[in-house]
C-alpha cells in the first residue's frame, strides 16, 4: 500500500476539488490510501457532501491530519515554514519525513512546498540541488522538463546532475532507452548561448553516462526533439507558461471555430473522436504534477488551480513512482558520479 499525504487546503479551488481528486483516486486504486492534511471540520463537511455514507469504497484508506494553520502564497516562503509547525504542507511533510506517508502532494504555495522539502524531507546525499521535474506533452510522447521553477540560479554542476536525474526518470519511469537529452539554448550551435550554456555544454559532452544530443531550441521542444530538456528555473517556468497558455488559447480557438456556422458543427461531428484523442494527448493535467526530484522522499506539486483529474493523476503517479524505486537509483547515481 502506497501512502500519499494530500495538502487539502492548497490551491484555488481546495479544498472541494482536492478533496473529489482524492476520492476518484482511491476509487481506482486499491493498492492506496491518502492522509488529507487540513482543517478537519472543514474537510469532513466537504467529504459529507461528495461521498455520503453509502459510498463507503475508501473509508479504511482515507483518514484526515488536522493542521490549524495554512500557508498562503503570499507569505515568504521559508520564514512562513519555520514559524507554521501547524499548517497542511508542514505536517505533510513531517509525514514524510517519519515514514509516516511515502508522497506528498500540494496544489498551494510553491515556494513553501520547496522550501518544506528541502529542510524537513531532505535531499539525496550528492544532490546539489532538487529540481522541478514536470511531464510535457509532446508529438511524439512527453519530455521532462527539468528544471522549471525550483532553481534560478544554477551553476554547470547542478545542470549536469539535472541531466542525470532527468535520464533516470525517463528510464525507469516511462521506459526510454537510453533517453536523448538536450539543453535549452537560442541555436543549435555548440557556441551560442548566456555563459551558464556556454560552460555547462562541453561538460555534458564529456558525460558518458549521459545521451547528450547538444542544443534544443524552444520551437523543438512540442515536436519531441529531445527526451530530457535541460535548463535553469527561470528560463525552465517561461517555457512551461508559455506551452500552457499556448495550449489553453489553441483549445479555445479550436472550439470557437467548430462553432462557427451549421457546415462547421458538421465537420466537428465528423472529427470528434480523433480530434478528442488528440487534445487528451495534449492536456498536460493527464500526466499527474511536477516532482522535485532528488529528496528522500517523493515530492509532487500540481498547479495550482488543479481539478479533481490533476490530483487523482498525481496519485497515480506516486504509485508508480514508489514502484519503480527510483530514489534508490538516483542515490547510486550520484554515489557513482561523487567527483564529477
């Protein structure tokens, strides 16, 4: 049994949606049980109203942590960690901590939920840095995106690290052979790029471990050209709010026209279940949150205005994630590359 400590009062739409994501979850899986770290009374109220006694499928897999207080995006995030000992993402975490839960998930303040995992979960021995680590749907499957929001500042080392981690998880979690990986640059040229890609590029060369195809351009990235994106947080975030407003805004357009006028609702019949397919492929909600990879235990954060299949997704991604132990591979990764 896989157990996952769910944040209840994180994210625009907790805790209703959280809460509905977790029940969904557990009706599929059998092999989990969820801890909702939260308010209780606010939490009972929620689950009185969308799983009343007769839906009785998750009550020996379901209990609930009280925590008094939340942390808000708002606040700093490390003085709101160390002064909240009673808020959701800090008692989660300490549930990971104590082996008392083997994931966390959270939908609420980022920086708190990187800021939680690296003081009270711990990174990995030989981790520099835990990089956020998330799916992106592409034309010929995902790519991982690594880093997109948990290090700004990154030096060469910790990009080469990143690539590591990063060809783990494509190879343990999804099945890639040898996982062809790229970093983000402004041209395919060995000499393009700020002095951080200049510098990290001809150490990558040098990694024999790593399947290093050179540089990948932004426009690459949708059409699959690399298995493993490398880049620092900042740039790492653009891309990733970029291909989801891109994608959201295209959605929206597709639909628009398909209801233009009669012979258009026509052709949308007609297409329906291929153009469905399609943009299900696309929906990056399908394929669970972004972990932050390189902790001792597993970290997910989802968006923050997540629905129910977002964190149902999530969970499932944690099932696999304990399943394949991945942390252990990642340890003996960086206990093999100590010097490098």
């Amino acid at each position: 049994m896989v157990t996952v400590a769910v944040d209840a009062m994180g994210g625009d739409y907790a805790p209703d949606e959280i809460i509905q994501g977790c029940l969904d979850a557990l009706k599929k899986n059998n092999e989990v049980s969820v801890k909702l770290v939260g308010k209780q009374d606010i939490i009972n109220k929620v689950l009185g109203e969308r799983a009343p006694g007769k839906d009785d499928y998750y009550k020996n897999r379901l209990s609930i942590v009280d925590a008094s207080e939340i942390i808000t995006n708002e606040e700093p995030p490390v003085a709101a960690v160390r002064s909240k000992k009673d808020s959701s993402i800090v008692l989660a975490m300490n549930l990971l901590k104590n082996n008392e839960a083997d994931a966390v998930i959270s939908a609420g303040s980022t920086g708190a939920l990187l800021v939680g995992g690296q003081l009270i979960a711990g990174r990995i021995k030989g981790v520099h840095r835990a990089p956020l680590a998330p799916l992106l749907p592409t034309a010929c499957g995902v790519s991982l995106l690594i880093d997109c929001g948990a290090n700004v500042d990154a030096r060469p080392e910790h990009l080469i690290q990143f690539a590591r981690i990063g060809s783990i998880y494509m190879e343990k979690m999804l099945g890639v052979n040898s996982p062809k990986v790229a970093i983000v640059n402004i041209g395919a040229e060995e000499e393009k790029g700020n002095a951080l890609v200049k510098e990290t590029f001809p150490l990558l060369k040098s990694c024999s471990d790593i399947n290093f195809i050179g540089s990948i351009e932004a426009r690459e990235i949708p059409r699959g050209g690399a298995d493993v994106i490398v880049c620092e947080a900042f740039t790492g975030n653009v891309i990733l709010k970029l291909y989801e407003g891109v994608g959201a805004t295209l959605l929206e357009k597709i639909k628009g026209a398909f209801n233009e006028g009669f012979l258009t609702k026509i052709g949308a019949l007609l297409v329906k279940n291929s153009l469905k397919k399609a943009l299900k492929d696309f929906d990056a909600s399908n394929y669970g949150g972004a972990p932050l990879l390189g902790l001792k235990g597993l970290v997910v954060k989802v968006h923050g205005n997540s629905k129910a299949n977002e964190v149902s997704n999530a969970i499932a991604q944690c099932i696999d994630f304990k399943k394949s132990g991945l942390n252990e591979l990642i340890k003996e990764s960086m206990e093999n590359n100590w010097s490098r």
